[in-house]
C-alpha cells in the first residue's frame, strides 16, 4: 500500500495539479499532513521536498483501479484486448470519479 500511496502522489502531480482548480487539488494534502498517514512511510523515506501526498480519496481511487488490473491480470491471459477488458471491467466498477464535478472526467 505504500508503494500505490507513492503512486497516488505521482497521479496527482500529473492530473489534479495541472487543472490549477481549488477543488481539483483538494486531491492533495499539504506535506504536514500527508506525511502523518500511515501509508506514507515509503514516500516520506525518499522525499526531499519535491513529492506530492495525495488525499485519502485519491489513495482509496488508485487502490480500487489497482485492484481491477490485478483481478483482470489474474483472471485472464495478457492478449491484445486486455485493454478493452479492463476499461470495460473499470466501467463496471464502483464509481471510479475523483476531484471536483468540473475535473472529475478529465482526472479519472
């Protein structure tokens, strides 16, 4: 879980941060408090001032996308339309929608 926080940390950096919107960037928290959070333990290892600490939202959103590719990929042979199948799987998923209702589509 605390390698997904750290890629959590990288989502944010390159999908909320960019919209510069208020509420899209709610996606992350302030250093202080990010690095208060269990599951930030290996990013606080490697930070040097630079990362980003995703919410408790996005942390949850990536874990639940990690888990249809690990349940796709383990379910299924690797083939040219695994692609489609896992869009398709993310899909059927719980709604899979993080940030503001501006951004959320572009985000997600």
């Amino acid at each position: 879980s605390r390698l997904i926080y750290h890629i959590s940390g990288y989502v944010a950096k390159k999908s909320a941060l960019p919209t510069k919107c208020p509420n899209a960037n709610c996606l992350l928290l302030p250093a202080e408090q990010g690095r208060r959070m269990h599951a930030a333990g290996f990013v606080k290892h490697i930070d040097e001032g630079g990362l980003l600490y995703p919410s408790v939202e996005l942390f949850r959103f990536i874990t639940r996308l990690e888990d249809v590719f690990t349940n796709c990929f383990s379910a299924r042979k690797v083939h040219s339309e695994s692609v489609m199948d896992i869009l398709h799987m993310i899909h059927c998923a719980a709604p899979l929608n993080v940030g503001c209702s501006a951004h959320a589509q572009s985000i997600t």
